[in-house]
C-alpha cells in the first residue's frame, strides 16, 4: 500500500504550485483609499521575493516515501478483524486518520465520520452487540475521551466490548505551542480507567502490537469491557524504514470460563428436584448459541423464564415465558437460577422509594438460588454498576453461556420418568397462563388507540404491523419508555431481533447505538428500527447526518412525548411527598415552548423525514412509506406525537 512516486511527484507539484500561490497573493495590497490611484498602489506592492520560485519555503514540510508509525498500526487493526473505526476528526491521531484512509485504502477499518465522540463510542456499543465483535473508535486526547466518557461508561456497564485509540502527544519537546498543549495530557486513560477493562501507552510500533492484540483478546473475554491504547502522536508520524520489520502476534481469543464440574452438578440436582424452579436471565445470551441453549435448558425443565430483557435471551411468545408474571412466581419459587443477572437482589425483592426507604423479599424464605455469572470475576469499586449483594446458595464465578451446555447435560442425565411427567404437567399449566398474559396484552394496548397524542401501544403496534414480514431488528431500549409494548405484543425468537438495554442508562445513547446496530445489520440485508426517544435524540442530533453520510439504512419512529417523563414523574413524586402539588413539575422537565420539529431537524440533516405526526390514522401509511426508503439502503425518520408513555 506504498505510495507510488508518481503519487510522490504530484504531490511535490501540489505543494510547490500552492506555496507560489500563497506568495503571490499575499502580494496583493489592501483595499485602496477612495483617493489613492492605481499607480500609487501597484508602486506600494511589494515585488515578490525570489526565494519561493527558487528554493523550499521554510514552512513547507519535506516529503517523505515508504512507510510512517501508522501505517503499522493499521497493518495491526487489518490483522483484527476491526471493520469499521468511528471517529469525530482529531489532531492527536491525524497520522492514524491519513494512514486508514490513504495507505489502509479505507476499508476493513472503513472511516466512519461522527459529529461527536460521545456518538462514536455509543456506534461502537451498538455495533458490538449486534455483530458481536469490536468496533474500533478514535479519540482526540484528553478532550475527546472526556466527550466519550458517559458512553465508555455505558459500555463499562453493558459489559460490551469497545475498542478505544486515544491519541495524544506525550513528549513536551514535541508539542506544537497553544492549543496542543490544552489537548496533552499526561495519564490519558486515567479520565475513564474506572470504566476500563484494560489500558495501555505503547512506547514502540512492536509494543503497539503486541498490546493491540492484548488488548481485543481481554475485551472479548467474559466478562467483556472497553479497552483502551494511548498512541502517541510521535510514534504515529515518525517515518518507518522500508526494510523495518514489526511481528503482529496471532489472535488466540481465549474460551470463556466455565462454571465448575461439581458446581454444575449439584445445580443440576437442586432444578431437577425443585417443583417451582424460576429461571432467570438478564445479560445473559453473548450469541445466538445462548438463546438457543437458554431455550433448550427452559424446555427440559419445563421451567417458566423471567427475562428482564438486557440482551434477546428467549423468544417472548414462547409458553415458558413467563415475565408477566414476574412476582408471583419468584415468591411462589423454591429455587431460582440467576444466569448473568447483576439485578438478582432487584428480582427477589420489592423496594419501596418512600420518605423512608424500605425493601422486603418477594422470595420464600426457602427458597434456594443459584447464581452463574461472570461478574464475579471482575469488579471495581468506584462505579456502583455491581448492585446490591445477593445472598445466593450456589454461585458460580463463570460465563452463564459457556456453562449451559454442561448444565443441560446434567439436567438430562437426572430426568426420571416420573420427573418427566410433571414437568410436563408444568408446562401445560405455564402455557395456558401465557396465552391469558398474552391476551390481556393485546386488550389492555386497544386502550385508547384513537387518542391523539398517539399511544404508545399503537405506535409500537403500528411499527410491527409493518415490519413483521421482513428480517427485522429492532435496535432500542422498550422498558420502561414504551411500557415494554414491543416485548409484549411483538414475536421475538432471533437472537438478532432486539438489541437490549444500554448498561448505564445514560441518556444520549439510544440514537447512535441504533445507528451502529443498523451498521451491523447492513451487511445482512436487515431491516433496522428504533423506537426513538426524543430527549435522547437531542443530546446528539449529528449521528442523523453520519446516518444519511454513510448510507446506514435505519428506520427511526420517535417517541416525541416532548418531555424527560421520567424526571417529570420524580420532580411530580417530590412534589407530593412535600405537600406542594404537581402543577409546576413541568418546569425543567418539558421539551416544549417550542416544540421540536424532528422531520425537520432530520431533512436538514439529509435524512428523509415525516411528520410531526399526531393523528393515528396517519401513523401506518407513513410508516410504510418510510419502510420504502430503508429498504432501498437510506435512513428515515418519523416524527411521531406521542403519549408519556
């Protein structure tokens, strides 16, 4: 991929001819005095000096041929894997930038340009879990990783794996005066190490290679995080010998660990006994593989499923899916296996947020847990992300997935003919009471479904009615903003069906994770949708234009309820527990006055675009319109006019 001397030459040209330009019309005098005449002028202007037709301005850099410090680095990225890299352009990795798009012929990593780090890293978080590998994003030194830091964090939170490059310019002797001093910074990473997995500042080309591959093996190791390198702007720019050579290590990605052999088995024992087992997952499917085994352990068991839905981890129309009927089966159950569930404390118990906050069990004083989950093998202790210590019986500090087979084949091995039989009893009684949840889903969403603003059920109705016959992905959070109506009304039973939570939570995240997601999705002909929330939008409208930049077919339906609602109902709850009514909780919480035109804001952003929509009838036809438009391989956005939630 070196630059031919032909290339070189026209460079040289380039160069030469824009310096001579340069010089010429820095000759031109300033506007003249009304009563300077020409002569006076053209005898004012200074002859053009000889050395710019003769010799190399002293600020012209020197050209140079072969290879640089980023070029090797993006031999290194090209051996990963990494497809894409997602950036908002920086001066600290400008010899990384030239390097992907120039000598790297930008493509596998393709450029991928963001208005803000923040929507990078986010593009990478949604792309990660849809294809399930790393995106790489680049970020400009200290600022850029302080833009980036909530969706890091998010990412932290997600256990997902994101590939992160800072650059930065650590040798003061080689810092440029001014503004590169303001983008220096010693300790890079550590303005996001607490929601690092891992880190490091590569000193030479050989140790940027080495901690490259380090560094994709430890993020993609359960439990996965971000990780980070600091590449030096030096070790960037600074030129490579043509007969200099750099060793890539082989990629060996290590088996995630799993749970104990004897662990396994008296788990295996406490199911196969229990008469009212609960299986819970929450970020528990890593791929397709997890739901499958998820699926297949739930049906030997008959065993009744409560998905608090962080990953697609079982299809919601399956008999044994039981999340409807969340608190009467945990107080009813007499052991529940937690399968990569952080929130198990949250699952078998009720908190009250009163005046004085209170919390009792939802679970029989019995009942016995078990606990499977990689979490337990790495913690820190700034960011409170772990949740509350769960008093478990049986825990095993293991990946949930990589467990499951062994688990399953436990569970067989003590199925007796009689257990059999009332598992089976089990099941029939678990598919009735899903059919009745089902039912009742679909009464309690007719519930005012001409209402204006429109519904939140009927938009999510709407939206499947127009996309169910397609190979879709629906690419954002459900729970609470659309009061889950996707997960109880849509069928889900691909693992590529639904993206899951964002980890953290942090608002900002919903629009560019969608955005990553659908990049994922392209390559296999998907049709990618987002329920998309206003306020979320607006933290970073751009990725709209790196969407219709890039040709990244989404299809985005807002969920413009033109308010934070979930502040709205906290600022209405302390209005009430002091006394002071809730006329006034609207101040700091509406997004109204004026109200935000999204279809606008959108076109402007060269994304196609419709609404303000608040008439339900208008809501399908538009809908299938816009469909259209992403099948055809571009983005589009519905601007909709909804209820709170």
């Amino acid at each position: 991929m070196r630059e031919s001397k032909k290339d070189s030459m026209d460079r040289r040209k380039f160069l030469k001819g824009a310096a001579a330009g340069a010089a010429a019309l820095a000759a031109i005098p300033a506007a003249s005095s009304a009563g300077q005449t020409d002569a006076a002028r053209l005898a004012s202007a200074h002859a053009m000096p000889q050395e710019p037709e003769t010799g190399t301005p002293p600020e012209l850099e020197v050209l140079t041929e072969g290879r640089s410090g980023s070029d090797v680095m993006v031999d290194v990225l090209k051996s990963l894997g990494i497809e894409y890299v997602a950036a908002n352009p920086g001066s600290s990795f400008r010899g990384l930038h030239e390097s992907l798009i120039n000598y790297g012929g930008n493509q596998n990593p393709e450029f991928i340009t963001c208005c803000h780090e923040e929507s990078a890293v986010a593009m990478a978080h949604g792309y990660a879990k849809m294809e399930g590998k790393p995106m790489a994003v680049l970020l400009h030194s200290d600022v850029g990783l302080q833009h980036g830091s909530m969706a890091i964090y998010n990412a932290f939170c997600d256990r997902v794996p994101v590939y992160l490059i800072a650059g930065n310019a650590l040798d003061i002797a080689s810092r440029r005066p001014g503004v590169e001093w303001d983008h220096s910074v010693q300790d890079a990473a550590a303005i996001v190490r607490d929601c690092l997995k891992w880190d490091d500042v590569p000193a030479s080309l050989d140790h940027f290679s080495e901690s490259a591959v380090r560094a994709y093996k430890i993020a993609m190791t359960p439990p996965m995080a971000p990780v980070l390198l600091v590449a030096d702007g030096e070790l960037q720019e600074r030129p490579v010998a043509d007969d200099a050579k750099f060793h890539i290590p082989k990629l060996t990605l290590a088996s995630p660990p799993q749970g104990d052999s004897g662990a396994v088995a008296e788990a295996a024992r406490m199911m196969v006994a229990a008469e009212n087992p609960v299986i819970l997952v929450e970020r528990t499917a890593r791929t397709p593989d997890g739901l499958k085994l998820i699926i297949e352990l739930a049906e030997t068991l008959q065993a009744p499923v409560i998905d608090l839905a962080a990953r697609m981890n079982f299809p919601t129309q399956h008999p044994l899916n039981q999340t409807e009927r969340t608190r009467p089966l945990i107080a009813g159950a007499d052991v529940i296996l937690g399968l990569e569930t952080p929130n198990f404390w949250g699952a078998v118990n009720s908190y009250s947020d009163q005046l004085h906050r209170s919390s009792k069990p939802l679970a029989w004083k019995d009942a016995k847990l078990i606990s499977i989950t990689a979490t337990d093998l790495y913690m820190k202790s700034n960011y409170q992300d772990f949740q509350r210590y769960t008093e478990v019986d049986l825990a095993m500090a293991a990946d949930a997935e990589a467990t499951l087979p062994s688990l399953i084949e436990a569970v067989k091995q003590l199925i007796t003919d009689d257990r059999k039989r009332a598992f089976s009893d089990r099941g029939k009684k678990f598919a009735a009471q899903h059919e009745e949840s089902l039912r009742r889903a679909r009464d309690e969403a007719a519930y005012g479904w001409d209402a204006s603003p429109i519904s939140t059920s009927r938009l999510c109705a709407e939206v499947y009615a127009a996309i169910k016959i397609e190979d879709w992905s629906l690419v954002s959070e459900v729970s609470p903003w659309v009061n889950r109506w996707p997960l109880r009304l849509w069928k889900f039973d691909k693992f590529h069906q639904f993206i899951g939570s964002s980890g953290g939570f942090g608002v900002g995240y919903g629009a560019p994770a969608a955005t990553g997601a659908a990049l994922a999705n392209k390559k296999h002909g998907r049709l990618t949708v987002s329920i998309q929330n206003d306020g979320d939008l607006m933290y970073a409208p751009g990725i709209l234009w790196t969407s219709a930049h890039h040709h990244i077919p989404l299809l985005s339906v807002m969920h413009n309820n033109r308010a934070y609602h979930q502040e709205l109902m906290h600022v209405q709850r302390m209005a009430n527990r002091h006394n002071r009514g809730i006329t006034r909780a609207s101040i700091g919480t509406t997004i109204t006055d004026p109200n935000i035109d999204f279809a606008t804001v959108a076109k402007g952003l060269g994304v196609y675009s419709e609404g303000p929509i608040s008439d339900p009838k208008e809501l399908g036809p538009a809908i299938r319109r816009a469909v259209e438009v992403v099948k055809r391989g571009e983005p589009a956005l519905l601007d909709a006019i909804t209820q709170p939630r």
